[in-house]
C-alpha cells in the first residue's frame, strides 16, 4: 500500500556541498534486489558517487549518483527509434501517461501535479528516446511518484479512447451533431502544428532530417501533422511492447535517499515481471559516410513579425562531426564550437553577422549538438537576403580555411575553459535532472554513464596535449570541418502562399480520409466522439491515487540569515551561503523617473549595457575578459508589484554577475568600466547588437504566445501590466522591429547615452551579495571600490503608484500561425491580500481540472489554465489552441465551476499541494534572500501567505470565486494567431 502521508516538512532544500558519500552504496560486484553492481565511482568535482548496475533478469541499466542533496531525482527512460513520422514515440509519452493498470484513474499525471510535492514532473520525446523524470524533496512523496511512473510505463491501459484524445482522430467539429463536419482533432495532431509552426523549428528538424538520413533521424519523432493521421492504435500498442521493454530501459535516481529500498521495489513490483519476449533492437548504427556534400532547400512562410521583410532566408551548413560516446572527441568539439561562435571575437560572429550578410546566428542549430548517436556541428545565419546565400556558405568555408591556419588565441582557450569548471560549482535548483540531460544520449548508445558525469580528468588531458601540441585545435577543425566532406548546406527562404499551401495539403489529407469512410466508419467517427465527450463529461474516481497530507507540511520555514549595512552610501543585503566558492552579485537600480518617451528603449539599452565595450576595453575585449573572470555580466529590466498596496510598483534596472570567490575584485573591476563610460558611438556594433535583438523577438512569438497573449490582455488592467507589456510584450517586438526599420542610429546612439546618464548613479539604487565567509569580504571590498567611483547619494526607493484607470477590451492579433492563443485577465488582490492564498489555489484547482479538461481534453489544445499573480491579476490562458472561441467560454464559465462544483476535501487539498510546489521549491544558495531583495516579500509575509494556502477551505474558493471572477469590473481578451470567425465589432485587430 502507497504511503498517503508525508513526513514533516519545511522548504524543500538543497544542503551545501560536502565530501562524496558511498557509505550507502554496495560493493561492487554485489547482488542488490535483482541487480547486480557492475561498478561505483567518485566523482569528486561534483562532491557525489556513481553507482551503474544491470538487473540480471531483465537487463535493464540502472545509474544512481548519490549526493547530499535533498531534492532526489528518478528516471525511467527508454531509446524509442521510431520508423516513419507518425508521432508514434510522443503519442506514446502522451497516452502511456493517461491511466495505469495499478492506477486506473483517468490522466494519473496531470492528478499527481496536484497530490504530490515534487519539484520537477514531466516527459520527453526526443529524436531517439522518451524519458520520464521527476524530483522532490519529500521520501514518501518519491516512492509514490516512482511507483506511478512505473506503472505507467510498464503497464499503461493504452486504451484506445485514449490515443483518439491525446494522438489524433476523425471527429465532428460537433461530437454530437452528425451534420457538423468531420475534421482532425487531438492533443499531439495540434501540439505538432503549434510547434512547426516555428519555421526555425522546421529548418532545424529538415537540417537533421538531411544530415542523418539513413535511419531514425530521417523521420519527425514527435509526429508531421501530414502523417500523423497513418498512425494506428495497433501500431502504438505494438511501439510499446517492443520498446518499453526492461532490457531497453535506463533507470537513474539522484539524491541522498539509500538506493536499497528503490531497488526492491523495482525488482519485485516490475523487472520481475517483465515479459518473456526480448525487446527490438533499438541501436543506431553510424552513419556512412559521404563524399561529397549536399544540400536541401526548406519553404517557409512570411513572417510579419521579422526585423526586415527582404531579408527572411536562413542559410546553415551541418557537418557530422563524430560519435557522441566518445567523451574527449566531444568535450573538443565543444570547446571548439564555442570558440567559432561563441561571443563577438569569434571568427564566425565576425565574418556572418559582422559583415551584415545577417541578423543573428539561426536558433536550434547554430553551434555542438550531442543529442543523437553522432554528434554535429552546425553554423547558420538568420536575416539573410535570399540572393546572398550562396555569399554565406562561401564566408563559412572561407572562415574554415582561414581559422584552421591562424588557429585562436590562448586567452580564449582560457576564457572558454573557465567557464566551463565555473559552470561546474555553480549551483542549480535541478542540479540531479541536469545530470541526467547530460549523461542521457552518451549512456543510450553504449557509453559507460558514470564516465558522463566526470569532467576534470578530460580537462587534464586536454592541457596537457595542448601543452605538447598547441596546434591541436586547429588540426581537429582541418579535419572534422574543413575537409569533412560529410555536410548539409541548408537554406530556408519565405514562399508566398506557403501557410495557404500547407492548409490545403491537410484539407486533401482529411478529404481522402473522409471520403474512404464506409457507413459503418462513419457511425463508429459518430459513436467515438460521443464516447469520448461522455468520457471527458464524467466524474473519475482517484481513490487509487496517493495524496500526501498539506497538514504534515510545516507552518514556518526556515529564513536565510540577512544583514544589511552600507557601502558607500548605498543600501547592501550580505547573506553568508554554503556557495561551492562562487559569489553572486545583484543591483537593481530604480528606473521610474525615466521619461515616458524613453521607456521603450530601456529593455535595447540593458542588453547593450554590457555588450558595448567601455572607455577602456572595447567590446572584444570586453567579452573576453567576461568569460575569464566571471560567469558572465549581464542587466535585465523588471517590474516587481507591491506585495501590499494595489496600484503601487518598483521598476528597475536589475544587473547580475558572479565569479569564483577570488576573483571577485576583477569581476567588480568590469562594472567599474561599465558605470565609467559605455562605448555606445560604435554603430556598427549597436546595429548588430539591434538586429540581433530584433530576431530574437521575432523567434520567440510561436514558443510564448500564451504569454503574449496575457500580457496584451492584462496591459490595460494596471500599471505595472502595461510597463510589462512595453518591456516584454508584443508592444517590445513591435518597437524594436521599428527601430530596425528606421535604421536611425545616430539618434539611438544619443539617447543610449542620455539612458546612462540617467541611470548609472546612486540614486535609488541596492546590491545585494551571497557567498561564503571567506568570498564575503573580497566581494564587500570590491563593491566598495566600485560604489566609490559612481556619482550620486544612496537613496532606496519604496515604488510608485501612478494614476491609472483600468479600460479593459478584447484584441485580436493575427499572425500567420495555424492555431490560437487565447487569455483572460482580470483584477484581484495583491499578494499579502487575505484572499491572494485562496485565489491561488482556486486558480490551481480549475487549471488541473475544469480548464484541463476543457481545454485540452475536449477542446484539444496543448494546454491551457489560470494563474493567480502576486501584483493582483488574474489570467486566463490557451496554448497551441485550435478552438479559441470555446476557450473563451470556458473561461467564462471558471465562475459557475468555482461555486457549483462539489469539491472534495481531497480535491482542495490537491491544488494546495500544487500551490506548495511553487512555494517550497527548492532554493539555492545563490539565490538565498533574493525574494526580498527582488519582490520586496518579506520572510514574515511569505510564511503568512503559506498559513494562509494552509488553511484555505471550499467555502473560500467559493467566496472568492463569486467576488472576483463572476462579475469583475473591468476585462481584458486576447487572441494571438491564424485567422478567427466569428469575432464581433467589440474586437480591437492589433497590427501584427
């Protein structure tokens, strides 16, 4: 029987480093439940043990790494090599997770995200595996969440309503209108369109398709919406039997939980029982080599949203570069990679964008990617006149030719080396799941997986052969890039009538589908939707499930020890951290006495802050000395709600670096450039920096378009929503897209000095330091010396709150996307309100329940749900959506759900849970303390709000379900995407 209690529990957190433990752990060569270890290792860099065994009877592979570190992580992972481009792998992940032999109830995933404390949960399709991780801090909570995964994978229902909802299936646009036309409908089939609907997606999914063609990556594995539909329920069933079996499975746990008890479940409740009949063989053999190159032209559509209309071509070349089990090979490779774009002193960034062929280098592809069973290398560029892509592959061979003789810097080298042992001590909150990213396509194709986790030694190599041969690179660049003939140029320009295109190649798909219906296929498309709807409509029993109990969870956490004092006249929050001997360091300077007419160039003017090059080093050297010395500089404008006052906000600059604790004086020395003098009259570099920024904005519409969506929602709801959306929202994209356009950059070079003239003082400005005991005092040291040097009196700033009337309406933005995003936003209480706690669990309670189902089940979006904010917005939202209309009523319908629905105790108790994950997420060290600093959140109001979700009941939702979202004052709507009938008057059509 599943545990259904948890044991008390605070905050969940992750300890300080500490020496390797293997006390736990067997010998080696010893048989453990079934298991037999074939080896352990330390790792000490990482402060941690590798455990690899192999379960005899099964075969299946098991990597534990044990480290002192409270959020455990677990994995069961499986190598999925699907034949065609189905979906077959990422419609499995998606119905395996839809009930259980053990856990029958209907959508045991989405449950848990509400009956459990896990940190992490989630599922992953990639080109030739399919994993499924989770984490938490909670013992009783982990072997409730390994035990549901289990079953999920080992002994899904499968059933074949299921694969109609989550894969794809032939529905009446009514379920229960045979009249309605029949059209395509299901989660993936519409998950797949939203995706590809990312042209840079596609390229880099056509670029692998070219590069790798032999074999499984020739294919989609999360599915073409063209094929999608040949896909079968025999065949997914069969995809299952024949890869999730154990002898083809990678098991991983993370944490200071002892392995023994893990194992013992495992053998007796699963790998004993595994079926009789052997896996498939699932290995991907190396690809033959060519002789000479090729190349592969990619349609796209138009994109309104570009920095320049003429120049929307991306042109790449990949080369396949070597096998991904070799760790040194790779780590070169890398490095290398990093030296050939990486920053503006590389050779790539100098001739490609530098030269003005582009924009920006292409997302996805550009740079090592050790992702499939051989590793490639990739350089591309985004922004580029379709009559000059063949000027591009020539700098990109030319630059080859020329590096593999020059060779690179030594300081590079050291720059790019640092970087990566930094990256090493610096703390993440999913530290375990990180390491099991890493080790995940080595150990899948035949590599030892604890030898993943080791980096020190390959780096001790790498030294000493450079020492004896400091040509190395150079040779491996000759040889793996300049004279591999195996290699993909790939160039993707816009086509007119591309998107009508594709609408007509889905239109004749489903009409061939259609029209090779028989009666009795038509009665069961009819039978099969209502079926489906009765499904969705009906209660679900989740008695099967476990639920920890939120009494269990402790009513106070523990609070970092925080000391302010004064530097230079500057307030300064120090908080003495267990921080592996980095230090972090945080400013926020106050931005609200900007001028209105110069608030839309702040977010352009913190990206080129740090990017510009000073009085004393220009941007090269800028950079360079960035990556020698510290983790990298870098500044950010946000706007942080009063937790009290409604109305009320601070908006700031807020800059961020951090470094090894002994550099700390060099890293303080940089921002001592910076506040000097910003070396804003290089045009040549701004424009770059500007187009660059621009297509960034652009790519990243079709990923957040939910959040796009909310924020032109919310923008006339507040003050604060409105600046967001002028920083971050379409408003941004649209601003810098004109900046571009207008290409004036003498004047933008005026007003970037004016911005700092305003800016970098004392005025209104805070730090704030996390280190250890012996990095606190040379950090102190060094941020005195910097604070000495700029102009201006400490003053701290408490926010503002402007007079603002609230006007709400409904916008429709239209891109050329084949499905929707769709929000609702509406005023609420901000985070110290009493109601703010009831608000969010409410918002919890009908994202996993009334909007899931709705939504996703029903309406086939990928997603869908409401959040509560703390500056006192409520917002609605869709994603991937094919039906935005219906959302919007479902959203209106939230209200009647919140005060009519019968609520169970375990049901508020569930979305409370789901608020606690948020809440009690494990913190590390750097970022101790930084609510506070950041949010101006108190400790005392942050445990209140916790007694608060605590002690939240039916009633409560009920209340204030009936007070703020049946009748609010004011609304706002938003849709983002294709085409959308049946819009009325009282629609507001944005420009795109």
């Amino acid at each position: 029987m599943l545990s259904r209690l948890c044991r008390p529990l605070a905050g969940g957190r992750l300890r300080p480093w500490s020496r390797p433990f293997s006390a736990q752990l067997p010998a080696v060569d010893s048989l453990v439940h079934g298991f037999r270890v074939e080896r352990v290792q330390e790792v000490p860099e990482l402060s941690a043990t590798a455990a690899c065994l192999r379960h005899e009877a099964s075969g299946a592979q098991y990597l534990h790494v044990a480290r002192d570190d409270a959020n455990n992580v677990f994995s069961v992972g499986f190598q999925t090599t699907p034949t065609d481009s189905s979906g077959v792998a990422h419609i499995l992940e998606h119905t395996t997770l839809c009930g259980s032999h053990r856990f029958p109830a209907r959508d045991p995933f989405f449950k848990m995200l509400n009956r459990s404390l896990a940190t992490f949960m989630n599922a992953f399709t990639a080109s030739d595996w399919t994993m499924y991780p989770f984490s938490t801090c909670n013992e009783a909570d982990y072997m409730n969440l390994l035990a549901i995964y289990l079953d999920a994978v080992f002994s899904p229902r499968l059933e074949r309503l299921d694969f109609l909802q989550e894969g794809w299936r032939l529905e009446h646009e009514n379920p229960e209108d045979p009249a309605t036309p029949i059209v395509f409908k299901g989660v993936v089939y519409n998950e797949m369109k939203g995706a590809l609907s990312d042209q840079h997606r596609v390229f880099a999914e056509r670029l692998q398709n070219a590069l790798l063609p032999s074999h499984t990556y020739q294919h989609c594995s999360g599915g073409d919406p063209l094929r999608i539909p040949d896909l079968t329920w025999e065949q997914l069933r069969q995809f299952h039997a024949t890869h999730y079996h154990p002898r083809n499975c990678r098991l991983f746990s993370y944490g200071d939980l002892p392995l023994a008890p893990r194992l013992r479940f495992i053998d007796e409740q699963y790998l004993q029982r595994a079926p009789a009949a052997a896996a498939c063989d699932t290995r991907v053999p190396l690809e033959r080599r060519w002789s000479e190159p090729r190349r592969v032209h990619v349609a796209c559509r138009h994109d309104p949203m570009a920095p320049s209309p003429e120049r929307q071509a991306s042109v790449a070349v990949g080369f396949l570069v070597g096998d991904v089990t070799d760790r040194y090979e790779s780590l070169l490779m890398l490095i290398l990679s990093e030296l050939l774009v990486g920053g503006p002193s590389a050779p790539f960034y100098r001739s490609l964008i530098e030269s003005g062929l582009g924009a920006d280098f292409t997302p996805y592809v550009t740079g090592f990617d050790n992702s499939c069973r051989e590793t490639a290398f990739t350089v591309g560029l985004q922004g580029v006149a379709d009559a000059d892509a063949d000027k591009v592959v020539e700098a990109i061979e030319r630059t080859l030719h020329e590096t593999a003789e020059t060779g690179f810097e030594q300081e590079r080298i050291d720059a790019i080396l640092h970087r990566i042992e930094l990256s090493r001590k610096h703390q993440s909150q999913n530290f375990g799941l990180g390491l099991v990213m890493q080790a995940v396509a080595p150990w899948y194709h035949g590599a030892d997986p604890a030898d993943t986790l080791r980096l020190d030694d390959l780096l001790a190599r790498l030294r000493a052969e450079l020492a004896a041969e400091p040509r190395l690179l150079q040779q491996r660049l000759a040889r793996l890039l300049r004279d591999n003939p195996h290699r993909v140029v790939a160039v993707m320009t816009p086509e007119a009538g591309h998107e009508a295109a594709l609408q007509r190649q889905e239109a004749e798909l489903l009409e061939r589908k259609v029209a090779a219906l028989t009666d009795d296929d038509r009665r069961q498309v009819l039978e099969d939707g209502r079926r489906l709807l009765q499904k969705q409509a009906d209660g679900d029993d989740a008695t099967s499930l476990p639920i920890l109990d939120v009494r269990q969870i402790a009513d106070a956490t523990e609070w970092p020890a925080l000391r302010r004092e004064s530097v230079s006249g500057v307030p300064v929050q120090l908080s003495e951290q267990p921080t592996n001997g980095v230090t972090y360091f945080r400013c926020v300077i106050d931005t609200s006495t900007v001028p209105p007419y110069f608030r839309p160039l702040l977010p352009l003017f913190s990206q080129l802050l740090t990017r510009m090059g000073t009085q004393r080093l220009d941007y090269r050297q800028q950079d360079q000395q960035e990556q020698l010395w510290t983790g990298g500089l870098s500044a950010a404008v946000a706007v942080s709600d009063d937790p009290v006052e409604p109305g009320r906000y601070e908006e700031g600059l807020v800059l961020r670096s951090y470094c090894l604790q002994q550099n700390a004086g060099r890293m303080f020395a940089l921002w001592q450039d910076i506040f000097a003098g910003v070396a804003f009259d290089n045009a040549e570099r701004l424009r770059s920096l500007l187009q660059m920024s621009a297509a960034e904005l652009a790519n990243s519409v079709p990923a957040a378009g939910h959040q796009y969506a909310m924020g032109v929602a919310s923008a006339d709801l507040s003050a604060a929503a409105r600046l967001r959306q002028l920083y971050s929202g379409l408003d941004q994209v649209r601003f810098t897209k004109k900046l571009v356009e207008d290409g004036e950059l003498d004047m933008l070079v005026t007003k970037m000095k004016m911005l700092a003239d305003m800016l970098l003082m004392k005025e209104g400005m805070r730090c704030a330091l996390n280190a250890t005991a012996a990095g606190l005092p040379p950090a102190l040291a060094g941020l005195d010396e910097l604070l000495s040097g700029v102009v201006g009196a400490g003053r701290e700033e408490i926010g503002v709150r402007p007079d603002f009337a609230p006007s709400g309406g409904q916008t429709y933005v239209q891109l050329p996307l084949p499905v929707h995003y769709a929000a609702r936003s509406l005023p609420t209480v901000p985070y110290a309100h009493p109601d703010y706690a009831a608000l969010r669990v409410l918002a919890r309670l009908l994202s996993l329940g009334h909007l899931h189902r709705e939504i996703r089940e029903k309406g086939g979006a990928y997603g869908g749900g409401a959040i509560a904010s703390p500056g006192g917005l409520w917002s609605f939202y869709s994603y991937r959506d094919p039906n935005s209309l219906r959302t919007l009523d479902t959203f209106a319908a939230a209200a009647d759900v919140a005060r009519d629905h019968p609520f169970s105790a375990e049901d508020v108790d569930g979305a409370k849970l789901g608020v606690f994950q948020a809440v009690d997420a494990p913190v590390v060290p750097a970022d101790r303390g930084m609510r506070t600093f950041l949010s101006r959140i108190s400790d005392e109001q942050f445990d209140e709000h916790r007694r608060r979700v605590k002690a939240v009941t039916r009633d409560d939702l009920r209340r204030v379900g009936e007070l703020y979202l049946r009748r609010p004052a004011v609304t706002g709507t938003c849709i983002i995407g294709k085409p959308c009938d049946g819009l009325d008057g009282s629609w507001k059509v944005a420009q795109s």
